[in-house]
C-alpha cells in the first residue's frame, strides 16, 4: 500500500526526474476526458494535476468560492508546486476545474496551453464527429508544439500502452469482488492515482509485479462491503477512515477511480476515431451524461457486481456536478433497496464529523457494529 | 452580573419506586453532546434515574458529572452498573463506558422508549446538529440523514441569539408563535450568517412597518425549522413513488422543547408530532442504556 501512496506523493520529484532522464516535456490535465494517449504518442509525459491541500492564502483572490479540489490546485500552481509542467490542457468540463485552468494559464503565459471541447451530448448523432474533429485540433497543436509528427504508429503504440494498464486495472478490481477481497480501497484508489502521475509503461510493470503479489497474498476478512460515489478526491482520508471502522470500499464510481480506466479504446483504422468513442462511451460523470441514460445503470450494476451492502455518497462542498444527479441516482439505489448515506465533504475532511456519521451507516447495515471506549481501538462486528 | 437568558434550567431525578439492588440488569447510557449530557439509568429496562446537564467548556468534567448526578443519592456506584453505553459527539469524553454506539441508534431506540413503538421517524434537534432518521416498523433504522457543515446551529444558536436578544430561551419559542404571519426567515446558509440578519432586523427603523419582537424571533425561528426540513427531505420516503409521507413523527434533542420550532416542522410537513411526557433530550441517554 505504502509503494502507491509514496509514488503519488513523490509524482512532482518523478516528474521532474523524468524530464531530466528522457528530455521530454510535461503536459498537466484537469479534466477525466484529456485524451492522453494522443500526448503520449508525441513523447510527452501526461500528468493529472491532483489537488493536495496545504495552507492557502491565494487561491481566494481568483477562484473564489470553488470547490476545494480546483483552488487548491490554483493554490499549488501559484506557489509553484507545478513548476516542471511544460504545458497544460483542460477538457470541456466542471466549472471550477475551468477556473483552475484559466488561472493556471493567465498567470503563467508562457506555458503550452489547449483547450479541448468535449460535448455535454455525449450520446448526440454528430458527437462522436465533433470530437474526433476536436482530437485531429489537439494533434496538429501537439505536433506543432513538440516539432514531432504523430503517426498512426504511434497512436497505436501509445493506445496499446494504454489498453494495457486499462486492462491491468481491471484485473485489480476483479480481485475486489471476492468475497473477502485480498486489497482494500485506499490502496486500490492509490493504484489508480499513481497511475494518472507516471508514465503508463513503467507503471505497466509494476503493476504486473504487483498483481502477481496480490495473488498471493491473504484476504483482509469479512468487512462490510461498500460502494464509493460522488465527486472526485484526491487523498485517500475517507477510504482509510472507512477500513479504519471495519467495512472495506470494494467498488466506487469516481471520475479518477474506476471511471478512468473501465473502458478501452477498440482499434479501428481511424484512430482518432477510435479515441472520440472511447471517451464519450466511458462511465460518465454528471455533468456529460445527459438525461441520466447511463450513469444510473452503471451505478447499479456495479452494486450487483461487487455485492455491496450500502453506498456512500461524499459531495465536495460547491462541487456543482455531483448533487446534480441526486434525483437519478438516489432513485434508482432507493427502488432496489440499495441502502446508501450521502454527505458533503472538503478537502480537509472532518474526522470526528465523517466517523460518527460512517459508524452509524454501518450499523445500519450490519446492527450490532459497536466499538470499544478509546479511538485507537478498532471495531469489533 | 447580569440574567444570563441561555441557561435554561438543568435536572436530575431518581426513581424512588425502583429498588435498584433487587434489580437482575442495571445498565446506563450516557449521551454526551455538543453543548448539554445526558445520562439515564435503568434497571431491568425501567427508568431508575437521570441527569441533564449543560456542559459548557468541560467535557470531561461534565462527562462525570451527569453519571454522578444520576446515581444521585441511591448508594449506586459505576462498579453496579452492568453495562455503560456512551455516544454524542463528545463521548470520548466518558471513559467509564465499556463500549460506544453512534447517536442515530442511541436517539432512535431512545425515541421507541419515549414515543412508543409506533414512532416511525425521529428528528433530532440537537445542539449543534440536526438528524433525520427513518424506521422499520420493527427496531431497524431504515435511513438517517445528518446536516453537513454548514448548516449547523441549531440548539446552541438559539442559546447565543437568546442572550442576544435578551430573551429567556424556554420563552423565545412560545414568543416567536405569537404572530399572525410568519415572516421570511433569515439566511439558512449558516449560522453566523442568520445572527447577523436577525439583529439587523432589530435596526431597520427606516421599514414602513418595522417587525415586532415576535416577529424578529419567528423569522429566526423558522430559519432554524427550515434547515432541518432540508435534513428530513432526504429521507427515504416512506410509501411507494416520490412523495415523501411523513407519520409517527417523534421529535428528541433540545430543540424538542422549542414550539417555535417544532411547530413548524410540523406545518410543513402537515402532521403532528407525537407527544410524551418524558424530556426529549434524554432519548440518546435512554438508547444508549437499552442498547447497553
């Protein structure tokens, strides 16, 4: 566990060290849909820009009122904890993460900066059109940029890298429907952020090493099994407050957990084409599935698939997506009574607050759930 | 020093009934919150004797003395007592407990002794916390909703605004229902925010028709009834479609006693609450003794 929280935490020195090893440049990315295969394909290195919260006292001045993940990046950009990214690129998106961007680009003009549209209709006629148009933009811009040309070849290289550690993922999160699960979810959220920081070949290997331990190694025993949804976090404070408690988070629905890796780009002679299907058939976030036709479905057949016993549903406070879809998504857990607690959170999430309301979620699902006087003792079911 | 208008009136009471020697199982709850503790004692599954006390800034102090208080003068010590339960925000605070059991069972089982068996939803109008929670018609919370951050203030708002105002805080309810039209309530979005609208009422000489005394406390009042309308909404609705129905409604917590606010949760919600002749705050005290 420790290996994946370390290189998430380590990604700005890996990057920077990356840089110094290969000549290569760094592009950051905001948003889930950033297409980064076609990055990589031009030898750049793509990195997600995680939120890491540390004392502010800038952000307010331009992004005010955001949710915290988006001025806490502002926060960090501006102190500059991004220093070594040679450019960045934010998706048609969230709001805030736009503001982040924006701030991120004014204040720092000289950065590579694109802007890729991505239809709110992600399921329209003329969508998958739309954006393959806007991907043959983002090649041209990158070519431009790095003086590289991107060629079929090396689409198809970079979409195989990618495909890989999709599938790699995958075969993680399969590990995670056993009926005692051998991984818990803070460390399979640490996997698939680290995942988002390094470069996708390296990662490949060591998750293949990684696997092969997984295998062998001796299930964490009978927790209650729970579904995380709701908007994107960056630290994994919640998973472990939630083993912490004795239940275990075998499945979740986040744009930078599952969301991220559970579909494939399917190769097809136009490789453009096959990227703009690969992201607008993904699991979709509430702000790109219109009319609720999938998320909801996606919700639920996670639940059956991973036998959870309740969901939680952590909003970051002023996340405009995420609340959006209460109606849907709450309809549908409440119509197969699928028992679920949802709350709003931060950056900084309150201990005690977040406990008292867990401790008696599950003792919803589990009657019985009490713990000894003394907060270092864990629960006893 | 002057009246301090917050403070409302502490108790304790022994049963002088219950022999509590001859009794098989004692067991406490002891329900420390935000701003007041509760403690309850039964024997065999009768109350034999409580306290409720406000806390203040000693948690720990208050932990042991609301257990004290309620022992009163019986001759029982902690070693009689089988079982001790904690919960409430501050229950670390009582470490004489064997165990801890979360406030939305402890309130919910605390409601059944108080209300009865039929009670099917409990609100519980805390100190500085307000939850909602749903029953089985058998002893099983279903669904519970808790505020978030910011919209705490509830008890210990209505304290702070009562020596504001200067009013005694067991009168601020009754007060605030004597109006012909309830006025606008104040900001819900945080507490901090309704106390400085609701003082400002006071200043604005330049309305036309200025808001009585009353009317300043109904618009705060309603602030208050309002936030925890949106805690119950969530809850899982009790019949079949959209439509939440809200029945057996039992309310706990020290805002219980407050009719400016309980009575309009009750209108907009269109029912009556259930009634009872036993203190509403001691219901997560009672819960957690039975679930000892």
């Amino acid at each position: 566990m420790e290996k994946f929280k370390q290189l998430v935490e380590n990604r700005h020195e890996y990057a920077k060290a990356w840089k110094a090893k290969t000549g290569g440049k760094v592009i950051g990315w905001f948003e889930p849909y950033f297409p980064e295969e076609i990055a990589y394909a031009a030898g750049v290195l793509p990195v997600r820009m995680l939120a890491q919260h540390e004392p502010d006292t800038i952000s307010d001045k331009w992004v005010y009122a955001s949710c915290y993940p988006a001025s806490d990046l502002v926060n960090m950009f501006l102190k500059g904890r991004y220093d070594y990214v040679d450019g960045i690129v934010n998706v048609e998106g969230c709001q805030w993460m736009f503001n982040a961007f924006e701030v991120a680009k004014n204040t720092n003009p000289n950065l590579f900066q694109h802007y890729l549209f991505l239809p709110d209709y992600t399921d329209a006629y003329t969508s998958k059109d739309v954006l393959r148009s806007e991907l043959e933009v983002f090649v041209r811009k990158m070519e431009e940029w790095t003086g590289n040309k991107i060629t079929d070849a090396d689409l198809d290289r970079a979409i195989d890298v990618y495909n890989t550690n999709r599938r790699l993922l995958r075969r993680i999160a399969e590990l995670r429907r056993a009926d005692q699960p051998v991984l818990f979810g803070s460390e399979a959220m640490n996997v698939v952020l680290a995942c988002q920081v390094m470069d996708k070949a390296e990662m490949n290997d060591i998750l293949e090493k990684f696997i092969e331990e997984l295998e062998e190694r001796k299930p964490a025993g009978d927790r209650i099994r729970l579904m995380l949804l709701g908007s994107e976090t960056f630290d994994t404070s919640l998973e472990e407050l939630v083993e912490e408690l004795g239940a275990n988070i075998v499945i979740d629905e986040l744009d930078n957990g599952t969301s991220y890796y559970w579909n494939e780009v399917i190769l097809q002679k136009d490789r453009l084409m096959a990227l703009s299907l690969r992201y607008l058939g993904r699991p979709h976030n509430p702000i790109k599935d219109n009319n609720w036709r999938r998320r909801p479905q996606h919700i639920f057949e996670l639940t059956e698939d991973f036998h959870v016993d309740g969901v939680i549903i952590a909003k970051q406070i002023y996340c405009h997506l995420h609340g959006s879809d209460n109606y849907a998504v709450w309809k549908i857990l409440r119509e197969r009574n699928i028992p679920f607690h949802f709350f709003e959170r931060d950056m900084t999430m309150p201990y005690e607050e977040t406990e008292q309301r867990l401790v008696a979620f599950m003792n919803m699902l589990r009657p019985g759930l009490t713990r000894l006087v003394g907060w270092h003792q864990p629960m006893t079911i | 020093m002057g009246q301090t208008y917050w403070k409302w009136p502490e108790s304790c009471w022994l049963s002088k009934e219950i022999d509590w020697k001859k009794a098989e199982k004692v067991t406490a709850g002891v329900d420390v919150g935000t701003t007041s503790a509760q403690a309850a004692i039964l024997c065999d599954g009768e109350l034999f004797g409580y306290a409720n006390i406000r806390i203040g800034a000693y948690f720990k102090k208050a932990a042991d003395l609301v257990i004290t208080q309620a022992m009163g003068d019986s001759g029982m010590t902690l070693k009689d007592i089988g079982a001790i339960v904690c919960t409430g925000w501050g229950h670390r605070n009582a470490d004489y407990a064997a165990k801890f059991i979360d406030e939305v069972h402890c309130h919910a089982k605390g409601a059944r002794f108080i209300y009865g068996p039929e009670v099917r939803t409990v609100v519980n109008l805390g100190g500085q916390t307000c939850s909602a929670i749903r029953l089985f018609d058998w002893d099983r919370v279903r669904d519970f909703m808790m505020n978030d951050k910011c919209a705490t203030g509830f008890g210990r708002n209505v304290e702070m605004m009562c020596d504001y105002l200067k009013v005694p805080v067991e009168e601020i309810g009754k007060l605030s229902l004597d109006v012909n039209v309830d006025p606008e309530p104040v900001s819900t979005t945080c507490y901090a925010f309704a106390d400085t609208e609701t003082l400002g009422l006071f200043r604005q000489d330049f309305r036309a028709e200025p808001l009585s005394e009353n009317e300043v406390y109904a618009s705060h009042l309603f602030a208050i009834a309002w936030r925890a309308l949106g805690v119950i909404g969530k809850l899982q609705p009790l019949d079949v479609g959209d439509v939440t129905v809200f029945k057996e409604l039992g309310f706990t917590g020290g805002l219980a006693k407050n009719p400016g606010v309980t009575e309009r949760i009750e209108r907009e919600l269109k029912v009556s609450a259930l009634k009872s002749e036993y203190d509403p705050m001691l219901a997560g005290a009672i819960g957690a003794a039975l679930l000892a």
